[in-house]
C-alpha cells in the first residue's frame, strides 16, 4: 500500500531584523570606523533572500590624538584604508564636506 500526501506552502520571503547597536569604534583617537549588522530570516518554501546591506559603518573618534596634528586629507586617507579594511574592498571614496 503506498500513501501520498501532496500539500501547498506558501513562499515567505526572507526580512531584515532590526538593527543590532553599534559596534565600539576600531581606535580611540584620529578618526575610526564603527559597524553596525542585521540579520536576514531565512526565506522559506522558495521565498527571496533579502536584499540590501547587511552591514552599514559610520565614522567614530574623530579628534585628533593627544601631541598630534592631522590635516583633513591625512583624516581622510586614514578613515579610508580603516573603511577598505573593515569592509574587504579594493577602493574606497572620499567626499568632501564643508
């Protein structure tokens, strides 16, 4: 005797969790980067990834160090490397704010 069962789910798309607080910044003085992350449930019954970031950074301990004096561009070179290195890319863009 053999006994199929044949049934329907409903895809239920992966969704993002809200935001985790932000990580301590990577240095204490002269400009630094800190990461926040999310996490994605798991889409179900063939149901889509989430899409977007799951990681976003922002800029921390911007004052100079004590006994040090760090031009604009020196700041920025600075925050860039720490920003291709927390974030494993090739490049990264400076905008300049005034």
């Amino acid at each position: 005797m053999y006994c199929f069962v044949s049934y329907y789910c409903d895809t239920v798309d992966g969704y993002w969790a809200e935001w985790y607080e932000w990580q301590q910044c990577n240095v204490t003085c002269a400009g630094g980067v800190q990461l926040r992350t999310r996490d994605c449930a798991e889409p179900l019954h063939g149901g889509l990834n989430c899409t977007g970031d799951d990681t976003v950074s922002q800029i921390c301990n911007e004052n100079p160090c004590p006994g040090e004096c760090v031009s604009r561009v020196q700041f920025c070179y600075r925050v860039c490397i720490a920003m291709v290195n927390i974030h494993k890319v090739d490049w990264c863009l400076v905008r300049w704010m005034m």
